[in-house]
C-alpha cells in the first residue's frame, strides 16, 4: 500500500491506533472520514488507491469495534464497496474479522467462527493487493481466540503457533509479538501461570523499548496486573 494515494493517512491511522490510547478514536474517526471526503466517485483510481481507502476504512471499524464507539457497519460498508471495485478478494476476506470480533466479545463464540470460516473461503495467495499469508494469519489468530474462550486450548495454541510461523516467515514482528502475548495467556489457563507472567513481562518490556506497540502495552499491562491478583480472565490482544 505504500504507493497509494492514500498511504499517508493509512500510515497516520495506524501509528494513532497503535499508540495504546482509546481517546485516540476521536482522532482515527476524524481522519478516516476526512480520507473517506476527499474521495470522488466521478474520479478515475487505480485498484491499488481503491484497496488503500478500502483499508482505511477497514481498519476503523476495527478500532470502532475495540473501543466500542461508532458505527463499526458503516465503515465495513465502505471497505466492502471499494475492496469490490479494486478486485481485492483479500480485502473482502478481512472484512469477516470485525464482527468476529464483535461476536467474540458478546461472546457467541459458534457465530464468530461462522464468520471465520466464511472469511476461509476467500483467501486468495494471487491476490496482488493485499498479502494471502497476512490474511490467513489474521483469520488463525482470531480463530486461536475463539478456541481459548471455548477452553479448547491445544487447538487454540496451535492456531497462534501457526500465526508465529507465518509471521516469521513475513517478517512482520509486531505480529509475532501479539500471537505470542495470546499464547502466554494459554500458558496461564492451562499451564503454568508463573511462567506466563515471566514470558508476558518479557514480551511487554521489549514492546516498551522498541516502541510502535502502545496498544500491546496497555493490554499487556493489564494482564500482568490480573495475573498478580490470579483473576480468572484475561484481556484478548484484539487489536490491529
């Protein structure tokens, strides 16, 4: 997406979403519909401008959906729309994740994997727009998800194990960071919990000292506090 027309105010959404602050939402709210303004549908955009609004506008109802703010369903409208008309099928498939997630957090569980298996079926390694294997990690880490709230958790470690060989394999470290903070709450219900404290301060003083992960943080931060007081749930890494 970096030659995209709207780069600049994708990387902007970004960098906003991931500072760790939810007040930060007024701010993606407000940029994203400033994007979504300067867009002309008389005007001629190349599929590779058309998936980077489309992304934009995915990525927001995404951080609606976190900070429970918004209107998660519009702006999945208008990433569904542009993603069609670039021929993004990858695009299509992401939009599956915001109301898995949403159905992850009102906790109908059998509802999130329907959308995650729907989104399964779209998976396209061809697609020059947006990467397969990010996709496929996208789809693995919210099924791992799903399979920990249903307490299934060698499937669930599997399925987060999987996002840490893919996203090795792309390189893309912050994601690797996010899988293995889940894995160590796995490591909490259904191993050892002193070990999964030790493995999640390690994971959040790096992210303090490389920067660029607030959000990791402040999540992270709230498990190791839970895991001091033994409380029985932990905070998901549902972030982008």
């Amino acid at each position: 997406m970096t030659d995209s027309r709207f780069a600049a105010e994708l990387d902007n959404l970004v960098t906003l979403y991931r500072g760790g602050s939810r007040a930060n939402i007024a701010e993606i709210l407000a940029l994203a519909e400033a994007a979504w303004s300067s867009f002309d549908f008389e005007e001629s955009y190349s599929p590779l401008e058309l998936a980077g609004l489309g992304e934009i506008c995915r990525q927001t109802a995404i951080a609606c959906v976190s900070a429970a703010i918004g209107d998660p369903s519009v702006w999945r409208s208008r990433a569904l729309a542009l993603f069609g008309r670039a021929g993004c099928t990858n695009g299509i498939a992401l939009l599956f994740i915001p109301p898995a997630m949403n159905a992850i957090r009102e906790r109908n569980l059998e509802e999130a994997l329907s959308h995650l298996e729907l989104m399964a079926l779209l998976v396209d390694q061809s697609d020059p727009l947006i990467e397969g294997e990010m996709v496929r990690s996208a789809m693995n880490e919210n099924t791992g998800i799903v399979l920990m709230d249903q307490e299934k958790w060698d499937l669930a470690r599997s399925a987060l194990e999987s996002v840490l060989v893919i996203e090795t394999s792309r390189g893309d470290v912050r994601r690797m960071k996010k899988a293995a903070c889940s894995l160590t709450s796995i490591e909490y219900y259904a191993g050892d919990p002193g070990k999964a404290h030790v493995e999640l301060g390690r994971i959040v003083d790096d992210c303090r000292e490389t920067g660029g992960a607030g959000d990791l943080v402040e999540i992270g931060t709230a498990n190791l506090q839970r895991m001091a007081d033994h409380k029985s749930l932990l905070l998901h890494y549902q972030v982008i």
